[in-house]
C-alpha cells in the first residue's frame, strides 16, 4: 500500500491491485469495461491507521472502475473467438471495525455481469462477498489484500457459474452502456421473467468464494432401518481453481426400532433377534469438493464416536441383552449436489448424501446370564442434505 493525499488529520489510504494475473487457466471471455454505479462514487469507506488509530479515508489508486478494468485487462486478453463481458459495480465498502481483542478489515462487494451483444448488454450473474482479516494488533495492512482478493474471486465465481450463451431467452432485458451508467445501485428495475431464467442459466451452484456452510441431513441407514438425523458445521481450509477442501463437525441421533439381527453365540449358533438402539454421535470429516464433468459435490472421510443406549431381544430363543456404553465409526462420505433453491444467489443447496459408517469394533449387550456382540450404530447411510453458504 502506499500514502497519498491528505485530511484534516491523517493521510489516505490508497489501494493497489498490482499487476499479477488471475490463475483461471484458459477462458472463453474477456472484460471489456468495469462501470460503477453506486449513488456515492468517491467513497469506499475508510480505515483505522497509526498509533491511535485514526480515521482514515480509504481510496482506489486510479479510482475504483478503472483499477478493476486495468486489473482484469492483465489476465483476460480481447479476442474475436471470446465474449465481451461488462461488470457494473453496484456495492462496494471498506471497513474496518474494533471488536473485543482484535481489530476486523472487512469488504464487502457486489457485482452485476453483463454479456455484451452488437451494442446492447444483458445480465448474466449477480455475485456478492465478502471478506475479512482479523488481527490482535493492526489490520490496516489487509485491506488491500481484501480487495484482491475480492477481484478474483468474482471473477472464479463467474468462470464456475459456467452459463450457456445458447440458453438466453430472446426477449431478455437488454440496455444500453449510456442506461447503464445511469442506474442508481444497479436499479435497472423489476426483473421480467425471461431476465430471472437468464440468471439462472448454467451452473449457478456456487463452490467457491464460501468460507462456512451450515447444513441438517435427515438419513436412512439401510442396513437396519434407522433413522439418522445430523447438524453439520463446515470450515473452508484452502481452494483451488475448481476446488475446495474444508473440514466439517456435526452432531446426530440415530434411532432404530426392532429392526431385525443376527447374533452369532459363543458357541458359533446364528439366532435372530430384535434390537433397539438410540445413539448421538460426534463427528468429524474432511472434504474436498470438486466441479469437474458431470460431477459437482464432495467426498471425504472422518470418524464418529458416539454414546448409546439399546436393547437386544432375544425372544423365543433367549432373555433380552442391555447396553450403555460408547462406540465409534470410520466414515466414507459422499454429497452430490441434488439442486439448489435460490439460484439467483446460489447459496441455498440440496445435496443427495450417501455415507458408509464402517464399525471399530463390536460393542458388549449383557444380562445376568452372560453377554452377546454386536456393533450398535453403523452401515450405509443414505439421505438428503439441505444448507447455506456464506
């Protein structure tokens, strides 16, 4: 970053992307303008600089639209063969905020993007994000990594929205560049139906430029008809050009109700019985989630260990068995992305899961007469999956 200008009490803060091209491998488009349409156009909020961290203004170093246009223009070369693309700017703040231990560099974002056709414009795809830096000294010196980082990913979220040119509805909503610059936020009014299928074409199932997903899965274990119900909390570790990895937490109950088993004796006799078992397990998973062909979702693998409480009966051939106790499972684990409600946004998913919870080791059921094995929650699992991303 470097210091330019100056208030009544301290320098501004003046923001440059650089000149580092954008790693998206090879694209069919280019970035012919960057508009902003934001009512305020001089302002993008300020920063908290120095000792006592004063107030100051935050600034682009050739102005917000041009910096992203000279930015884009170093990663997207204009061909005849490649579509000309327009991005309205319609929101865009800086700011940096003073939390309990730490200081927070927050920005936000949103961006319209707009296939150009002869010399009108339609729009395509809507993304907003936001991104933040935390630090328990000073923070000042992520803004400028924010807003790049805000660069790419708007540009990637484009690239994986992946829409088909073929599949825009002829009566679509077309303006000029002159009506675009004179909109106020992006407001180019209320969107007619053939608009809102244009912005849904393609693949508006966003995975990238998501920090955290939040999901309740509601399950069929097949091997014995139980029920499993899990809230699951998903982290982000690190993303690629058409991945991401992140690790994920989630909490269950599991419930199955005279389903039938088989209990090998002591003595090497098979008999069948009835078994009720209710579970709440812990787990954890690593995934790595993937665009790639056909296949749009994740798979990964963790463990579970879970306390239990059931019930074997034995009847005619035997008394009833009892267990508490705790037990744990490995897990393969797949989710593949089944639809998506908002696909305006593409933040609302359905994904249909299908896991395997393998067993580590049988767990006792007892009576006074002696004790039988068995594991008591595990085996395949298949189920819907219903969360957000943020």
């Amino acid at each position: 970053m470097i210091f330019a200008g100056s208030t009544a009490f301290c320098e501004n803060l003046t923001i440059n992307l650089g000149t580092e091209a954008i790693d998206c491998g090879k694209t069919n488009f280019y970035i012919e303008d960057v508009i902003d349409t934001r009512v305020n156009k001089e302002d993008i909020g300020t920063a908290r600089t120095g000792m006592f961290n004063s107030i100051t203004k935050v600034q682009m170093e050739n102005g917000l639209d041009y910096s992203f246009l000279e930015y884009y223009s170093n990663s997207f070369q204009v061909g005849n063969d490649k579509l000309p693309i327009l991005i309205n700017i319609t929101d865009f703040s800086v700011e940096e905020k003073m939390v309990p231990f730490q200081e927070k560099a927050l920005t936000e974002a949103k961006f319209e993007f707009y296939l150009k056709r002869g010399d009108k414009y339609t729009k395509i795809f809507i993304k907003k994000l936001t991104v933040e830096h935390g630090s328990a000294v000073d923070c000042t010196k992520f803004h400028e990594e924010n807003v790049r980082k805000i660069a790419q990913d708007m540009i990637k979220s484009f690239i994986d929205f992946g829409f088909d040119v073929s599949k825009i509805s002829p009566d679509s909503k077309e303006f000029t560049k002159a009506e675009l610059l004179q909109m106020k936020n992006g407001n180019t009014g209320a969107e007619s139906s053939s608009e809102k299928r244009t912005l849904v074409t393609g693949n508006s199932f966003i995975y990238k430029n998501w920090k955290k997903t939040r999901s309740f899965t509601i399950s069929y274990e097949t091997a014995r008809g139980g029920t499993y119900l899990e809230y699951r909390y998903e982290k982000t570790t690190g993303e690629g050009q058409n991945y991401t990895n992140s690790f994920c937490a989630g909490m269950g109950y599991y419930d199955v109700n005279d389903s039938e088993i088989k209990i090998i004796y002591p003595d090497n006799v098979v008999r069948s019985g009835k078994i009720n078992v209710e579970a709440i397990p812990l787990s954890f998973y690593l995934y790595h989630f993937e665009k790639s062909g056909f296949w749009k979702g994740k798979w990964g693998a963790g463990i579970s260990y879970y306390g239990y409480t059931g019930v074997i009966d034995m009847f005619p051939f035997d008394s009833r068995y009892y267990s508490s106790s705790t037990g744990s499972n490995f897990i393969i684990s797949f989710d593949k992305v089944f639809g998506v409600v908002d696909a305006k946004n593409g933040n609302i998913f359905i994904n249909l899961k299908v896991d395997y919870l393998y067993p580590l080791g049988k767990v006792n059921f007892s009576n006074y007469y002696g004790s039988i094995k068995t594991y008591a929650f595990g085996g395949p699992v298949v189920g819907i999956s219903i969360g957000k991303y943020w």
